[in-house]
C-alpha cells in the first residue's frame, strides 16, 4: 500500500499544480491569486484521488490518478470561485463588473 502511494501521490501533486496554474491563466477575475489557485488545486486533488483510491478502487493506473487529480482540483477552484467572493470584487462594490464602477 505505501509503495502504491508513494506512486500515486507525485501524480495528485502534479495535477493540483497543473490545474492551478491553469486556472489562474485562463481567468483572473474572481479568484485569489496564484498561491491560493495553487493551494486549493492542490488540496481538491489529494482529496479527490483520495476518496476515489479509498472508495471505488485502488489499481488505478498514474494517467487514470492524474485525470481525476485534475478533475479534483478544478472542482475545488471551481467551488471556491462560485461560493466564496473575492476580495477584489467586494472592494469595487460587491460583486459589480470592475470596469463598469468608478472607484
């Protein structure tokens, strides 16, 4: 078992970071910044490679861990960009588009 996660476990790593770093690049409205995309990848793809490995099956191949890695950790960025507001969207006025409010 620890040999299998010593396997698995560079593969959730690498798809937190991709996802982070993705989901940075892709869109800078609503988030809260590089370090936090990078963290909440990070922390959706360890938890969710960890709830499939433990639940549904734990032969599960490094490209197979690595695409629910990722899908784990857009998951956790998505859920974080849609539940929690950023903190540059309550300062220009609570959620309005920042280029249509004067500051």
């Amino acid at each position: 078992m620890f040999e299998h996660i010593v396997q698995m476990g560079p593969m959730l790593v690498l798809a937190g970071l991709i996802a982070g770093w993705v989901a940075e690049a892709a869109s800078r409205a609503g988030g809260y910044g590089f370090i936090f995309d990078m963290v909440f990848g990070l922390v959706g793809s360890v938890v969710g490679g960890a709830i499939v490995w433990v639940f549904i099956s734990s032969d599960i191949g490094m490209p197979a861990m690595l695409v629910i890695g990722c899908v784990g950790a857009a998951l956790a960025i998505t859920a974080q960009r849609r539940l929690w507001r950023s903190a540059l969207l309550e300062a220009w006025g609570g959620g309005t588009n920042p280029s249509t409010v004067s500051p």
